[in-house]
C-alpha cells in the first residue's frame, strides 16, 4: 500500500470510497433512499473544493493497482473551543479492505499520518 498526499486527480477516487463506504457502513441504519441519493459527482466537487484549499490536507492510500481504497482528511480545528490549531476530519477505506488490518496499522504508524 502506498499513502501520499492527494491531488486533484485524485478527487474521484476519494468520492467514491467515501459513497461506497457510506453505503456499506451505514446500511441498515440510515434510510436506504438516503444512501441511494448519495452522489460520486457531488462528492467529487466538495473534494476537488478541499484538495485546493491549502488550509487543508488529504492523504491517500492506494492499492499495488493505484487505486485509491482509503483517505484521511484534515484542517483547522472549526470550533475554536481547543487548545489544538488542526482537527482529523474524515477518514474511511474501503470494506472490506483488500489489506490485512495488520498491515495497515504498520504502514498508517510509519507515515506518521
């Protein structure tokens, strides 16, 4: 697995982990119309919006085959009540994750993500 920081082509990659992920995780308890009207397209233009924005930072993690089958996304802290200047906001991979879990914490702890 290979992590680096994301660009804009990467953008439609990081959406559809986050609908696929959306669909899978939360299936059962989030109303299935809701999960159907989840849009790649839309999501590909908030992260295009986001992986411009040089307040915030995603990173990627790819597959042997380059394909992006998790990301990690980050900024400053929104709230202003924290000590901390920068907050995680999001971070998915996909399920099930082609990747033994054993690995991914190996290569998530030496990347100092």
């Amino acid at each position: 697995m290979i992590i680096r920081k994301a660009t804009s082509g990467d953008t439609p990659g990081i959406a559809k982990v986050q609908v696929n992920s959306w669909r899978s995780t939360y299936k059962g308890m989030i109303p299935n119309d809701f999960l159907d009207s989840l849009s790649y397209d839309k999501q590909e233009a908030k992260w295009n919006a986001f992986v411009k924005n040089r307040k915030m930072i995603t990173f990627i993690a790819e597959d042997p085959l380059q394909q992006i089958i998790g990301f990690a996304a980050g900024g400053p802290e929104r709230t202003g009540k924290y000590s901390y200047e920068n907050e995680l906001y999001a971070m998915y991979m996909l399920y099930p994750c082609p990747i033994s879990s054993l690995y991914q914490y190996n290569v998530l702890t030496e990347t100092n993500i």
